[in-house]
C-alpha cells in the first residue's frame, strides 16, 4: 500500500486538524458524499491493523495517523491485541458553539480480552451527530438511490480515528493538551470501567 504521509499535502505543509475540522470539513462531506479538497484522509478497516502498523498506511500528521472507519460496537481486536473504550466521551463544539460531534476515548491493550495489559497507544474516535446538518439530511436522501445501487453502504456511519502513542515526542500544537490527558487515561489502570466518570459542566 502506498505511504500516505504528508500525500497531497505542499511542501512545508504538515496535516494538524482542529477537532472541529476533523467533525465539520472531513467526516461531514465523508458522510454526505460530498468532495473534500484536498482528499487525504485514506479509508481503513481497524481490526487487522495493530497501532504501530498503521503508518504508511494512514494520514500522517507528526505523531499521529488519521483514517476513515466503519462505526462499530463491537470489539476491536486486531492480531495482537484490541481496543478497549476508556468510557469517556468529549462533546465537540463548532467555532459558533454548535454541538457538532463527539469524541471518544481507547486504549490499546495487548493479548486477549478482556485479560490483557494495556499499552501507551490511545485511540480518539470522532462521530458526527446524527441529522445534526439539514445538508447531511438532504444529501443522504437525494443520494440514497444510488448508495443502494452502487455500494449498499450507509455512509453516515463513518467515524475519524486518531492513533498515537502517548509516550512520543510530539511538536504539534495539540501536544500539551494531549499530553494532559494522556496522564488521565494511563492512570486509570488501576479503576474499573464503572468508576471512570467525568465531572459535568
């Protein structure tokens, strides 16, 4: 497969979308099958893909890779391990204050669930809100004939996911918040999913 770091990208150009960018320029237009200039967010099915796989095989963006994949509640397992939900979920806001999308949380763990031990690498999953957009509503509507006819895919299921290892040295801008919540994340080891909770605005 071809490397797709920096493709499509000019010279001295580096990929570090915005969490509303993410929501509101690449999955919105993913979802509603509309162009998006330029095209380098690539599509990729999870499972098979451990976390040190994915580069040169998704959008690289400094420390981090980017990539389409299908919603799912099912477990995501891959050759070596799986991806475990951190059960926290982050509302994602438009620069005009508009609840847009969500992000979610994972942490990738070694060996067989739900026994094994968890690693550096963290995922975040970024949804759009369902029918949040009259536009995204019409479009899937006008186009729904020819999803049924060419590809039996509903594409409002589609999520962005952003991989990297929270332990590498990162100059991107977002670095320090990430870095704030990466010591959240590791520190909850030691807790059961149902005592993760996050304080409520």
């Amino acid at each position: 497969m071809e490397d797709n770091n920096n493709v499509n990208l000019p010279p001295g150009f580096r990929f570090s979308p915005s969490d509303e960018e993410l929501i509101v320029h690449f999955l919105h237009r993913k979802s509603s099958l509309l162009p998006c200039h330029p095209d380098v967010i690539p599509d990729l099915h999870l499972h098979p893909y451990d976390p040190w796989d994915l580069d040169g095989k998704a959008m690289a963006g400094g420390n981090k890779w980017y990539f389409y994949s299908r919603r799912t509640h099912e477990t995501r397992i891959t050759s070596n391990g799986y991806w475990q939900s951190l059960g926290v979920d982050e509302t994602i806001l438009s620069s005009s204050n508009h609840h847009v999308g969500m992000k979610k949380f994972y942490a990738f763990y070694m060996g067989e669930p739900p026994q094994g031990h968890k690693t550096n690498w963290l995922m975040q999953e970024y949804m759009q809100i369902s029918d949040s957009s009259p536009s995204a509503s019409s479009s899937r509507s006008s186009s729904s004939r020819r999803r049924r006819s060419q590809t039996k895919i509903d594409y409002s299921k589609w999520v962005i996911c952003r991989v990297y290892e929270s332990n590498s040295n990162s100059d991107d801008n977002d670095g320090a918040e990430l870095s704030c919540l990466d010591e959240v994340f590791l520190s909850l080891d030691d807790l059961d999913d149902d005592e993760i909770s996050l304080p409520h605005n």
